[in-house]
C-alpha cells in the first residue's frame, strides 16, 4: 500500500465570494483519523448547487434575503479555510481507534450528513453536512465517521457512484416527506439537474409516474431516464401545457428546485390537497404566494434538505439493485476546479459533474470526457 503522505493537494474555501475564493493548494497537512474515524483516499467527489452558494454567501436571513450568509443561515457551523465536497467516494487507507483494521482498502461511499441526532432519531431540525460543518471531498484525502462509509457492491466506477450521495438523498427526502404513492402524478422543475434527474428515477421506483419541466433540447435525455412527458419551462402558458401533456389527469405532487416566477403557476397546477416540496430555488428563492390559492385547494408546503440516516441506507440499496443509475456527464481534474464549478453553473448538461484528485485521473477520469 501507498505511504501516506503528510501534505495533500487540496481546494480550499478561504472566504465568501467569487472563484477568487477557491484555492488549489498542494501543502495541506493531510488529516490523521480520531477514534472512531476512517481515512479515505479520495477518488472522486461530485459537484453540487450548494458548494456555489456556500461561497456566494447566497443564502440570506430570515429578515433580509439579500444578506451575505452560509447554510443554516443564523446558525453556521463555517469556518474558514474549508475544503468542501458532499458526494465523496474512496478507499479507506487507515483507521482510528475502535476502527476495525479490516476497513482498509475498503471502497466506500460518504453519507455526507452530520445529523447531531442519536441513531433512530430521523429529526433534521439541526443537521449539518461534511464540506460546510468539517473537511470534505474536494482534497486527496479525507476524515469520516466509520459509520458514515457505506460499502456499496456495485461493478459500477467511482466517478459514477459519485453521482447519488446529496442529489439522490435530497430526492429521496423530498418525495419521503410529501408521501409520493405508487401511481401518482409527480411534476419536476429542474428536471436535467442532479437532483431533478434523480426524483425522475426515484418516483419510478415508487410506482409514481414523473412529469419534467426543463429546457429545449433535453427532452430526450429526460425521457430516457423516466420522465412520462416533458414540459418546456418557457412556454407562454405553463399551467395549460401541463394540463396537455397529461390528458387533464391531476398532479398530486410538485418536486420544485426553481421557484422564482414558476411559483404561483406550480400551486395552480396542484390538485385540491396536493403537495408542494421544495429544496431549492435557482430560480429565485423570494416569490409571490397568493395565501388564498393556498388555503382553498387546502394545500401542503414542505421545506426540505438532504435526508435521513434511512434513507441514505434505502439509496444504497437502490444502488446495489441496480433501480437507479447514474447521470454522469462529465469529470474534471482537482486542479481544474475552476472551470469545473464554472461549467456547474452554465447548467447545460444533464445529470452531474464529478471532480476527480489529479493522481487518480489516469484510472478514474480519462475514460470519461473532460471539458
């Protein structure tokens, strides 16, 4: 087995802001595990919306939207610097105490998740995540809970497996909340992201029939990886394209991670007694809501992020079963991380991006095409 280094090549979050604020940095003393720890060796890491509004400060307060503010707002655990990096896959290469030696060389993916709960306790009110609250994935190394790696046996490469972590379990906790059931009508906006894509597939493993909103020229994509129909979002009357695709049938559910100017018309398109969840808004994140269109079709709203300690588990069963698959449209080597979180943000792809450590692209990352 390798030695381990003492110093990593690591991209390190030194305020909020711009790209400026990223630094690629090849002296970052390498992290040893404390009790109870594994070390992971880091062979892919995927890219998410939220590591863009971390840095941008992006997420306002309860009193003024515009404010500059980390996740979980008031109540931030950030310090800087920071690596960040959820969807974090790798080989266990050294253990804590109470660790046992037989993990190493295990191949591992993270549960991202700091749940600050005791096990059987699914309560999210106060969970965190690693790459905001502790060191992430975007480095050649990493420090996890033992119990946060999770096997996972499946012939499929790190890079794709790289692909689930945050955008299927934010998926999974989405329709777990709104009680999505076997034959009904769910509706997607940002359907070509991770996490759109990923409600896509997990509605169909519910037995739940998936209508996407998207761009032009994503159709196809869409509808290969499950979609019923797709809806162009720019269409001059959403409610009634809606209404066409699916033969006047009711959506019982609306799965929005855009928001902004599609709110209202969203909430128009629910049946009476439907269900409105939402874990992001790219759209927009302040919107007009007509109390009355809410009280009289008797509507729910949930708020959701990331997930449970089950459902993570219920993913890597999905996983191993081969009922999801993975949307992996490209990688980017560590040191490229720039363009790739630039690429991120253009959102002209489909599925997800994966970073991949410099000394592992050979292996992991020259099979797949790099921008």
């Amino acid at each position: 087995m390798t030695a381990i280094p003492q110093k990593m090549k690591a991209v390190q979050l030194v305020g909020h802001g711009g790209l400026d604020q990223l630094i690629y940095k090849d002296d970052v003393p390498t992290p040893k595990p404390s009790p109870g720890e594994v070390l992971i060796e880091v062979t892919a890491c995927g890219m998410n919306n939220t590591d863009v509004w971390v840095r941008e400060g992006a997420y306002g307060s309860d009193t003024d939207p515009d404010s500059v503010s980390t996740w979980r707002r008031g109540r931030s655990t950030l310090t800087f610097p920071r690596i960040q990096g959820t969807d974090t896959v790798g080989r266990i290469v050294a253990v804590g105490e109470d660790v046992p030696i037989s993990r190493i060389g295990e191949r591992v993916m993270v549960d991202f998740s700091i749940y600050n709960r005791p096990e059987g306790d699914d309560s999210l009110a106060d969970i965190d995540y690693i790459g905001h609250g502790r060191d992430g994935g975007y480095a050649e190394y990493t420090v996890v809970p033992s119990d946060h790696a999770y096997v996972v046996n499946s012939d499929i490469s790190d890079a794709e497996l790289a692909t689930f972590c945050c955008a299927y379990l934010t998926a999974e906790q989405m329709l777990d909340r709104a009680r999505l059931a076997q034959g009904e009508r769910v509706l997607v906006t940002g359907a070509s992201g991770g996490v759109g894509s990923a409600i896509i597939q997990l509605a169909r493993v519910r037995g739940a029939i998936p209508y996407a909103v998207s761009s032009a020229g994503k159709e196809e994509a869409l509808l290969a990886i499950g979609a019923e129909a797709v809806v162009l979002r720019d269409v001059p009357d959403l409610v009634s394209e809606v209404a066409r695709v699916t033969a006047g049938k009711p959506i019982d559910m609306v799965a929005d991670l855009v928001a902004g100017a599609l709110f209202n018309d969203l909430l128009r398109i629910l049946r009476p007694e439907g269900r409105y969840s939402t874990a992001g808004a790219i759209g927009g994140p302040v919107v007009n809501l007509d109390l009355r269109t809410m009280y009289l079709k008797q509507l729910e709203l949930h708020g959701s992020s990331q997930g449970t300690r089950t459902a993570f588990q219920r993913l890597v069963r999905y996983i191993e079963q081969g009922q999801i698959r993975p949307l992996l449209d490209r990688t980017f080597k560590l040191s490229d991380f720039h363009h790739a979180q630039q690429t991120f943000m253009s959102k002209t792809y489909i599925g997800k991006l994966v970073v991949v450590p410099d000394r592992h692209w050979a292996s992991t990352g020259a099979s797949y095409a790099a921008s």
